[in-house]
C-alpha cells in the first residue's frame, strides 16, 4: 500500500532508478502485474490518484476570526461609494481629505471594501488624513488593522503628555504640539524654538501647528524661519507672516505691493496700473526670488509674487472696494499675474471673500489667459465655495475649464453625501 | 430608443486605469467640435487632438465595439471613453446620421452580424478535418512519448530546466493542432517555481496530459459527451452556430454571480459565471478581446437576467451562448439595485458538487463556488463555513483585504471559483445583502 507521496517521490527520482510503488487501487490491477513501461504506469497511476484527491479532498479546519463590533452609523449611499473608489483611483484625489470630512459631519460611515484601500493610502499621508481616515474607518477599520501590521497606526496606543512628543508617530506628536499650543501658547512657542533643528519634515509640521491661531507673538519664530536653509520652510514661513496682521513683513510687503500697483481713475473708469518695478535688498529673505525686472516676463513673475504675500485687505481698505469690485478692474497685460497672485494669497490667508470673487471671476469674466493662471484657479476651484459648482452657478461656456470641473465634481460629491436615495 | 448609459457603466468600459484617467480632460465638448448619436445604437465624433488631423471615434452601442482612427491599441482607447462619457452626460445630440466615415464601419459591423458565411468548399474542409485528425494523433502519440520521457528521467531537473523546455513540446503540439494542450503545456513553466508542493501539481499535470493524450486516441469509443469533453481539451473548438443549433436552449432566470477577466498573450478572456434561479445550474459565459474587439459588457454582476443558454456540448456542460435574453439590457444600472444574495453552499456542498463533476470530466479544474462562510485566517487566508469547514482561497488572489474588510468578522455569501489550489473569490454579498465585485 502506497500513497500519492510516494509517488511523487518516485517521479522526482525517475523510473529509470525508482521502482514504481505499488498503489493499490481498487478495480485495477496490482502494478506487479502490469507489464507496460514503468514511467506510463506510475502516470496512470497519478491521474486515477489525482481525481481521487481532488474529489475526496478534506476540509481544512479553521476558526473564524473575532467578530468586529457593530458600527452604529449607516453606510452612505452607493452613488457616493463609487465616487470614494473614484476618487482612491486617482480622479481628483486631493478631494478626498474633504469627502471624508464631509462624511464625519454627516455621521456616516464608508463602504467597507473601500476600508483596505484607504487604509493604504492614509499609511503614508499626512497626520490629517490619517485620521480623518482613522475616524471615518470606525470599529471595522481598527478590526482589519488588527489583522494587519502595516495598518497599525488605527489602533496605536493613545500616548499622554510627554510620552506623545517624544516618542509618538508624527500625528501623535503633531496632536501634542496642538494641543499644547491651545492651552499655553507661549509654552508651544518654547517647544518649536528648542526643537528647532530637527529634520526638515518636523519643521514643516511645526509651521502648520503655527498656522492656527497665528499671532504677533508667533512672529519671532516665523521671522527666524525665514532664514532657514530650505526654501520650503522659508516660503510657508513666508506666506504666514504675509497673512499676519501687522508683521514687518507683511508691512514689507504692502509698501513693495503699493509700489507696484495702483487705482487709476480715468475719465473711461477706474483701472489698475502697474509701475516700473524695482528690487529690493530684503526681497530673497521675504521669499522672493528674482534675476531682474527687465523683461516683461520677470515683471510679471515679481508682481505675482508680491500679490501672493501681501494682505489682501491692502486692495480693499485702500481702494474702497469689496473683492469682487477689486478683481473685476480692468489691468490690461498684467491682468493674469494679478489674478494668479491674488489667488495664491487668497488661499494663503484663507479669505473665502476673495477665493469666492476670484472664482466667480474665472467663471464669468474673460478665460485665464496663462499657465500660471489656470494652475492657480485650480487651487481656488478646490477651496472656493463648492456652491459654485452647481449646475445653474456656471455659464454653459465654461463648464468644460479646470475649474469648472472640479467645482462641478465637488458640489456632486457633497450634494450626493445628501441624498439618502442615490443609488 | 434606449436610454443613454450611466457614467459608472462607461467608466466600467476602461480597459485600466491609465486610460481612464487619459480619457477625462478630452471628455469635453472642448476637444470634440463633431458629436453625434442615433438612438441608443451609436456615437460618433471627432476629437481635436495634437495631431494635424482630428480622430474619428465610432461607438456601436449594440456591442459595445469600438473603433478610432488614432494609433493606441487599447479598446476602448481614451478617445472612444471621453466619446461615451461625453455622452453619458447628455452632451451629444441623439438625432443625427452618422457621417460617412462612420457610417461604413458601422454598415459594416451589421453586415458582419447578419449574414454567417457559407463554407466555401465543402469537400476540401473535410480533406482538411480529416488531415488535422492525423496530425492532432500522432502529436498526441509525440506528447504521450515526451511525458514518458519526463518520468522516466525524473521532476527533479525541472527546476533547472528553463521556458524553453515546455515551450519546445508546446511548439510542438501547436504544429499537430493541438492548441489548447500546448496551452497547458506552457503554462507548465512556472510550475517549478511556484513553491512548496510544485514537485506534486507538476505530476498532476503531467498525469492528467498522459490521460488526454490516452483518452484522444480512443475517442472513437467514448461517450459522446465525454468525447466532446476530451476534444475540447486538446483544442478543438466548436462553432457558435453548431451549438445554437444543437442544443436545447436552456430557459431560466439567471442570477450573474462573478466576472473574471485574464490577460493572455495580448488577448483577453472574460468569464461570466451565472446561476439559474429555477434549474440551479451553473453556466461560464466566456468572451474574449483581441484588437479591435471589446469585451461583453452585457451581464452585470448582481443582476438577474431572463434568457435561454445554449451549452456546449461535453461531459459537464458549464460554457454556454446567451442564445436569447427576454429582459430589458441594463442599460440603467446602476441607478436600480441588483436582486438580493444568492443562497450559498456549505464548503461540504461544494465539495460535493465537484467531487460529482469530477467523477464525469477528471480535466475539470475551474469549478463555480458559492459559499455562505466567513474570511479567516488560520494562518493563510481561507473561508471557514458555520460547520467549521474550511477552503483556502487561492494564493494568486493576494491578502483579500477587500473581502475580509466586508466580512468583518461575519458571514458573507462569496462566489469564486474553486480550483485544486483554492477558491479565487470574486463577488461577495455582504450583510445587508449589497452586491461587491471583488
């Protein structure tokens, strides 16, 4: 009596040197008895084993797994789950951070077989996302990363205190630095001057904890900022004191900007005009890097540079005008460099007056007209109010720009998140 | 007039996920200064590209086929999707006729659909059945000689041997017209390095080739569903029409439980596993896309479709045509929910069902699975049924995160295929009875 591993044995070996072991199958005859070439028989032999094992084959045994905790909140539709895979897939994927804040404002959870992939994908995002994806996630999410190591991050032990800052995941330390920022300003303040030259990555986390609630009392930092040896560090350093009420650099940047630019009330109407353009020693450290002002290029490279830091209610305290009055002035050539500064510094200071007016501007008024242009109204398109998105909010002859489009995503995804019906 | 396709349902259409995002910003009526559409048949338009010339896209609905004037290979190429998605968005008027270009493809597909062509000579394909005859049976002598040849020298070289090896005989065996042997047979390659184990499968099928090789030369002496069995096996096909002419369509409700697509030497096969609601039968609806062809688009999973089911002939008949459907085309979905769950099996239930099929066609190796059981992991990833009994899931089909993330811990019904390294699941129904391709 044999088996199908000696067999597989003799196979490896070879008829020529193994004997061929005797399987006795019932209805055939013994392989003493079978006269043929050795390697047919054993053959033979392995098919009729082969069916037996796959026919006869026992089941494993296996214990399930924990059963997850039930998830109180409900599934959102599946219009809207299809819009998370497209949007995992890769269509207009920054949106997801505000899909998934939309959806926590509306207590409703996502489809779990989406849960895997955004999982991968928060693993190596930013501390925001990962956890808006670990709230999103709820009960069913902290399950699978219990399955999964590389999904930890879900169910890392909450650390308190100290125990966070020095030795937590970046979001844990990020948290801390919040929180200690919230209670003790001036304390928050000590902690990022002392822990100052570290990696780049904590410098970048440091400014973005400043970036809430800034005050004067942040400048000092901010200022020191401005010298580090990144250039990343120093153009976010930049562009926060840029939107800091009363920061020299800021003021810096309103003298430079109301050089460049001014109301000029002719007897046609008013109208922006742009004079010759000067540097100034302090420029780089402000973040502004430029070769010359002697091409119309460079000029209008400095303008959109000084637009993107100067505060934007520069235009309308002086000027008197709302926003919507500012960007719909006549400026000539200079038109898009205004445009594309203002709306890096709309963004910037987070004034949704003016990411509003620009964008309605962009959808009414005449098409962007440069690169730099678009780029920066697709930036808009993703912050403004996603109202403007709606399908009577924009002329049929725009519908087709960027930023139409991804205004036009945008409301259907939130609209969508609404509707208990969709399917 | 049939209405114009969801977005989800052109967006399932891609071919990957490159062409889809290719085809996104040209779905604008920016790019297109010609559109048009007749009815729920066709779209037609040109696309104003980098080229001088603009692309001339043709969609025929009724496929869905595709045809562009531009040079990619992909079907549906990015211009046919932007086309479709356009369309989907109402932007393309429905009331035209199509321009000349389009026209004459379009003319031309219904032609080719209408009239099936006469054999031209009916006394040379007999030469010609007759000589393939001849050599499918000497190659079939020449691979059983090449498999006593293996054994008899021993697996053990195997993992030395490299492509060529099964290459060389599946060469061979293309040259005898044994086709889907010499398949077999090259993907024998990779079964030398596919882990603990490799040295048994590879006996296995080197055991159930000898058994082809053996069970061709004496056709002649089997049952005639079996001979069809064996003869499909080594690669001879049997036309559309013969089998829409032979067999007694099957009528019935069929719930379409999975779909699974494989890539293939630049062709690319689609499986549709359905069951019928009242025969409980099993039937594989097999397409395939080369260049110029799409895949079918028309069973939808989750979806219950009213039709008759001509199968092919053999000793467990699972391939069928779609001979005719009753019910509308989904052209709506997904704006209505599929049916609830199908009622699974217990892994002894399957078990027992192929163990039946197997005992008519030993070749049998892709089984259809529909399980009530819960995702584990004990410690490979597996599906263990309410009585303990467990499959393991197959090991091509990775972690199963998304499986596991529906389950949670709880029951799902799961349909797959089941085949002798494990189950390849590929629908699953979760608790609230929602259908999710996996």
């Amino acid at each position: 009596m044999s088996s199908w591993h000696d067999l597989v044995t003799a196979s490896l070996i070879g008829t020529e040197r193994a004997v061929v072991p005797a399987v006795a199958i019932p209805g055939l005859p013994s392989v003493a008895e079978d006269a043929r070439d050795p390697a047919a028989v054993l053959l033979d032999q392995a098919a009729l084993l082969t069916a037996a094992r796959r026919a006869g084959r026992p089941p494993d045994r296996a214990e399930p797994l924990p059963a997850c905790e039930p998830d109180p909140r409900p599934a959102v539709n599946p219009a809207a789950g299809r819009r998370l895979a497209r949007i995992l897939d890769g269509e207009h994927a920054y949106l997801l951070a505000e899909w998934l804040a939309a959806l926590a404002r509306r207590g409703l959870r996502p489809p779990a077989e989406s849960l895997p992939a955004l999982l991968d994908r928060a693993r190596r995002a930013d501390p925001g996302l990962r956890s808006l994806v670990a709230e999103a996630g709820g009960p069913r999410a902290s399950w699978l990363a219990r399955l999964n190591p590389d999904w930890g991050f879900v169910i890392a032990p909450v650390l308190a205190g100290q125990d966070a800052w020095r030795l937590g995941d970046p979001a844990q330390r990020r948290s801390y630095l919040a929180g200690l920022r919230s209670r003790d300003p001036g304390a928050a303040r000590e902690l990022i001057a002392a822990s100052w030259r570290g990696a780049a990555r904590d410098r970048v986390m440091f400014l973005s904890v400043l970036a809430d609630n800034l005050s004067l009392a942040d400048e000092p930092l901010l200022e020191n900022a401005l010298a580090d040896p990144a250039d990343d560090i120093r153009v976010r350093a930049a562009y926060l004191l840029a939107s800091l009420p009363g920061s020299a650099l800021g003021e810096r940047m309103v003298t430079r900007a109301r050089g460049l630019l001014r109301l000029h009330q002719g007897i046609h109407g008013k109208r922006l005009v742009i004079n010759p353009a000067r540097r100034d020693g302090s420029m780089r450290q402000d973040g502004i890097t430029l070769v010359s002002v002697v091409t119309q290029a460079d000029r209008a490279h400095l303008i959109l540079e000084v637009m993107a830091r100067t505060p934007l209610r520069t235009w309308t305290g002086d000027f008197g005008l709302t926003p919507a009055e500012v960007v719909a002035l006549p400026a000539g050539s200079w038109a898009p460099a205004l445009l594309a500064g203002w709306s890096r510094a709309a963004v910037a200071q987070r004034d949704h007056d003016w990411m509003d007016a620009l964008t309605r501007r962009a959808l009414t008024g005449p098409p962007p007209g440069s690169g730099l242009e678009i780029h920066a109204l697709q930036q808009l398109a993703r912050r403004a109010d996603p109202a403007l998105g709606a399908p009577d909010a924009v002329p049929g002859s725009r519908r087709d720009t960027p930023a139409a489009i991804v205004l036009k995503f945008r409301y259907e995804m939130l609209k969508e998140l609404d509707d208990d019906d969709a399917y | 007039m049939e209405g114009r396709w969801d977005r989800a349902r052109v967006l399932a259409l891609a071919a990957d996920a490159s062409s889809l995002r290719a085809a996104q910003p040209l779905a604008s009526g920016r790019c297109w200064p010609l559109t048009g559409a007749a009815g729920g048949n066709a779209v037609w338009g040109e696309c104003q590209g980098s080229a001088a010339a603009p692309y001339r896209t043709v969609v025929d609905l009724t496929g869905p086929a595709y045809q562009c004037s531009c040079p990619s290979r992909k079907f549906p190429c990015k211009h046919a999707l932007a086309l479709l998605l356009l369309w989907s968005d109402g932007a393309v008027a429905a009331d035209g006729d199509p321009p000349g270009w389009a026209a004459s493809w379009l003319a031309s597909r219904s032609a080719k659909a209408a009239e099936p062509k006469p054999p031209a000579d009916p006394a040379a394909a007999l030469r010609r059945a007759e000589q393939r005859e001849a050599r499918v049976a000497s190659g079939l002598a020449e691979l059983d000689r090449w498999l006593c040849d293996q054994v008899r020298e021993g697996l053990a070289a195997s993992q030395r041997h490299g492509y060529r090896h099964w290459d060389d005989i599946a060469a061979r065996m293309i040259d005898a017209q044994a086709p889907a042997v010499a398949e077999r047979l090259r993907a024998l390659a990779a079964v030398p390095h596919s882990g603990s184990g490799w040295d048994g499968r590879l006996l296995e099928e080197y055991a159930l080739l000898r058994l082809l090789a053996d069970a061709g030369r004496r056709q002649a002496g089997l049952a005639p569903a079996l001979r069809a069995t064996v003869r499909t096996q080594v690669g001879f096909t049997t036309r559309q029409a013969d089998v829409l002419a032979s067999a007694t369509p099957v009528k019935d409700q069929w719930h379409v439980l999975a779909r699974r697509d494989l890539d293939q030497d630049r062709i690319r096969t689609r499986r549709i596993w359905l069951r019928g609601r009242n025969t409980g039968r099993s039937a594989l609806v097999l397409s395939f896309a080369a260049l110029g062809q799409s895949l079918d688009d028309s069973l939808v999973i989750g979806t219950e479709t009213d039709a008759d089911l001509a199968f092919y002939p053999g000793a467990v008949p699972l391939r069928a045509l779609v001979a005719a459907r009753r019910d509308t085309y989904p052209q709506t979905y997904p704006q209505t929910p599929p049916g609830p769950a199908p009622a699974g099996t217990t892994v002894a239930g399957l078990q027992a069902g192929y163990a039946a099929a197997l005992g008519e066609d030993p070749w049998l190796d892709t089984w259809p699975a529909l399980l009530e059981a819960t995702p584990a992991s004990a410690p490979l990833p597996c599906l263990v049924d309410a009585a303990g009994d467990a499959l393991p899931l197959h090991p091509g089909a990775g972690p199963c995160w998304p499986l596991f993330a529906l389950s949670g811990g709880h029951p799902l019904t799961v349909a797959g295929e089941w085949t002798p390294r494990g189950l390849w699941p590929l629908t699953a129904w979760d608790q609230d009875g929602m259908v999710v391709p996996l």
